[in-house]
C-alpha cells in the first residue's frame, strides 16, 4: 500500500520516526555522558605532606595546588602497602596484597585475576597507559588496549602520553582511561637542586639534622617539582583534547624514600596525596577527611562509569564523597608490608581508625633496613645517613633515633590526634589498654578475612647480627634478588 506524503498517517509517522530518532539519541547521548573520560595520573615514592595542597613547605608544586584548587583533597587517603609493586596490584585489582599474590616488592599479581582494564573495557572503555602504572615490565600483563614507556625513569612517557593524546581521534572514540605514571620523585634524584636551598628546607620528623642530610633533601625536593611539571604538561594535554566532563585524578603509590617513609607503615610510609577534579560533579577547592583507599579506586570509576564493581574485591566505591552526598567512607584502614628483595625484609601490619594507629611487627628480632641504609650511589641515600651514624656516636638523641630505625618493638600504637608524626609509641601505657586490644582485635578479625599467612620472603637481616646491617654491611648500588623462598612466622 502507498501513503500519500501529505496524508494523516504519513504525517503521524514522520512525527513517530523523529520522535524515535530523538530518544536514541538522547539514550546514546546519556549513556556516552555516563561514561566519561578518566585521566589518571601518579607520581612515584611521594609523601602526602610534600605538596602545596597538604601543607607541603618549601616544596614548589604550583600544579598540583592547581589541581585542587578545582577539586576535592583527600587528607585521608591510604595505599595498601608501602612499597611499589604490591601497592600498584592493589590498585589495578581491587584486592589487598594477601589476596591478589602480590605481597613483596617486584612481585605480580596472579595471572588469572581481573584486573583494572578488563573491567572497564567491558563497559566500552578504551584502556591505555603511559610510564609507570604497574610495576617495572609487568604492564603486558594487565591487559591494556596500548602501554609504553614502562622502564625505570623513562621520563618519555610523559611527551609520550601528551603526543598520543594530541593524535588520538576525537569522533567516533570509544570513552577513555588513560593511566600516567611518572618515575618522579623517584630516586635517584637530581644532582642540581633547581633553586632550592638545602638550609630553608623543614626536615621530616624523625630526621637527624646534618648538612649532609639537608642536601638529600633539596635533591628530594627538586625531585617532586619535576613530579609536579609532568603533571602541568598532562593537564595541559586533557584540557586541549579531552571534553571539559574530564575526570581527572592524582595520586602517589606511597611515601617517599626517607627513613621512616617508603617500605614503612607509619603515616609518612602510607598516607598518600589524593586529589580529584570532575567538573560539574565535583565542587572545586573542596577537602575531605573521608577515609579511602588506593583499592577503592577502581570500583569509584566503575561506578563513575555506569558499571558495578564485583562484591568480592576489598575496594568500595566512594563516589558518593566526590559527588557531596557523603562525608565518610571508610572507618577503618590496614595496610601491610613484606619487603623488597633482601631489604627491609620485615613483615608488619597495621590499623588505623579516626584517631588511633596500630602496628604489628611479626618480627621484632629481625633488624629494618633499607636502601638508605645500606646502598651508596644513585639508588641509596648512605651519602646522608653515613652522617646519622657518626651523630649516634655521641649524641644521645641521634643514637636513640638510629636504634628506633633498625630496631622496632612488636607492636606500636599511636594517637594520631595529638601525635601525627607517630613519635610517642603508647604500646605500653596502661591508661590505653582498651585502644590497643580494640585494635589488635580488628587486626586479627582483618588478617583472618584476608587469608593472611604472614610470610616473609628472603632472608632477614637479625638484629644480633650487627654486621649484616650496621655500616659494614654496605652493598653497593645494585642489590641481588634475595632468596625467593617464602617463609611463615
């Protein structure tokens, strides 16, 4: 049958196909606006403190104030561990160390877990990384669309991501997550301070303060700046080429390598900066105490995207924080170590709730050391630390804080309240007796959920054995692979 073009029932349905027409594409419109780009960045071995949006003094970072002057800053933001590889598989599964395999540093992931690009490509994600994301060489396991540049400080990545995003097609593109990592302030650190003046710089607390140890830490700050620039060329980038609806992110994997930071549980080891900025969702210059961590990232952006996160990852999605409709998320937080290689081989574990801290040390007999303590050249800082063992020679203080540094007791607790630099160990103060078996209850409750089979995986370092730690035992720049063996307490 033909319908005359003028006729009632052409007319109704030219009027019914453009009224279909128009819900499509007001689906495929609110679908695609469900789905917007994500740009995350992270910077290597950085303190929460050491940047302008956390109070950092001294440090120049005018990018990340930048950042979150239009954003949410998170005062409350925790990684899994304080070390690079299990921190960095904790965010790209959602799964704390115990559970995802990647327990000591250099370790992966096991194979048949998902993991972060498979989740989003599933709701129509384009996955790509830059630069250190995963640990060093482990990015071809994760399964992105494209990675590239993710050797040790191949600084690349970052003109890398910038021309590949400059080239990337804007019509037609499927929506975007694109993970940048920069290898600053990794060390080793700059020889050439960039203006800073060794004397002007606040040393960290715990810090014995000698010439030597101020130059360490203008070269860590020279180091955080160039962090910082990375930043400042990627957001340049997204603003040229990816929609204003933007989700941007900025994170660090942990502390900075400083004695009592990287490889540590105490605040300066965990806490790390986070910051977010999503026009039209997030309030911009605005600042959280809510309490995240790195393994919520992942099922936020799922959430953020449209999708659901699977109920058996640790991570909880805390867009409701970004979004203003929640001030809290999490009421407890745990983090865990193990070692790197035949370093700071230590196995502890912790809690903190609103206030308070806990620390286990599975073995209080064995001696902490790091890279600062026992490597010289590019990799360690013995440069500066040689000096703290010559001030432990005669000054009193020096020597107690050498001796709290090799040496730890099994189990530390803290006031965060009125002690956030952790200096006042309250273990053993009777009028916190019910804090510290609260604490050491949700510990246990936590490691048992977790599987947790406390095991350590190279030989340790003993503290009877002054010899294996103390100023004999340098090793040079390079470390051997410690003995893979995995040993439980």
């Amino acid at each position: 049958m033909t319908i005359a073009p003028s006729s009632p029932t052409a007319i109704r349905l030219a009027v019914f196909s453009a009224l279909l027409c128009a819900l499509c594409a007001f689906a495929l419109n609110g679908f695609a606006a469900a789905r917007p780009d994500f740009v995350v960045f992270l910077t290597d071995d950085q303190g929460q403190l050491d940047s302008t949006p956390y109070g950092g003094q001294g440090i120049r970072t005018p990018n990340m104030q930048r950042l979150a002057d239009a954003g949410m800053t998170f005062t409350r933001a925790y990684v899994a561990s304080p070390s690079c590889a299990p921190s960095r598989a904790a965010l790209l599964t959602g799964l704390m160390p115990a559970r995802n395999g990647a327990e000591a540093n250099h370790s992966k992931p096991r194979a048949e877990l998902k993991k972060w690009p498979a989740y989003l490509k599933a709701l129509g994600y384009e996955v790509v990384a830059f630069g250190k994301v995963s640990h060093y060489r482990h990015t071809a396991d994760y399964g992105f669309d494209h990675f590239a540049n993710d050797t040790f400080h191949e600084h690349a990545a970052i003109t890398n991501a910038v021309a590949w995003l400059k080239s990337r097609p804007r019509t037609g593109a499927r929506p975007l997550c694109l993970m940048i990592g920069s290898n600053w302030p990794h060390v080793p650190w700059p020889e050439e301070t960039s203006g800073y003046d060794p004397a002007k710089l606040p040393l960290p607390a715990g810090s014995i303060d000698t010439p030597a140890t101020r130059v360490w830490r203008a070269k860590y700050a020279a180091a955080v700046t160039k962090a910082d620039t990375d930043l400042g060329l990627v957001l340049d980038a997204v603003k040229a080429t990816l929609p204003h609806e933007t989700l941007l992110l900025f994170t660090a994997d942990h502390g900075a390598q400083w004695p009592f930071g990287k490889w540590n549980l105490y605040e300066s080891g965990v806490a790390v900066p986070l910051i977010v900025a999503w026009p039209g969702v997030v309030k911009p210059g605005v600042r959280t105490d809510a309490m995240v961590q790195w393994v919520d990232l992942l099922p936020t952006l799922l959430e953020a995207a449209g999708g659901k996160a699977p109920a058996n990852i640790d991570g909880r999605s805390f867009l409701p924080v970004l979004r203003g409709q929640a001030s809290q998320h999490r009421d407890r937080i745990f983090t865990t170590h193990a070692n790197d290689n035949r370093f700071n081989v230590y196995p502890a574990r912790a809690v903190r709730d609103d206030r308070w801290k806990y620390i286990r040390n599975l073995h209080p007999e064995f001696a902490f050391t790091t890279h600062i303590d026992l490597v010289a050249g590019r990799l360690g800082q013995r440069a500066f630390f040689s000096t703290w063992e010559t001030a432990a020679q005669t000054d009193p203080q020096a020597a107690a804080l050498l001796k709290r540094y090799h040496a730890r007791p099994a189990e530390e607790l803290y006031d965060l309240a009125t002690d956030p630099a952790e200096q006042r160990n309250l273990a053993a103060d009777p009028q916190h007796v019910a804090k510290l078996t609260a604490l050491r209850a949700d510990l246990d409750a936590w490691m048992k959920s977790q599987g947790d089979q406390q095991k350590h995986f190279a030989e340790p370092r003993r503290l009877s054995d002054p010899n294996s730690y103390g100023p004999k035992a340098e090793i040079g720049d390079q470390p051997k692979q410690g003995k893979a063996k995995a040993k439980k307490q």
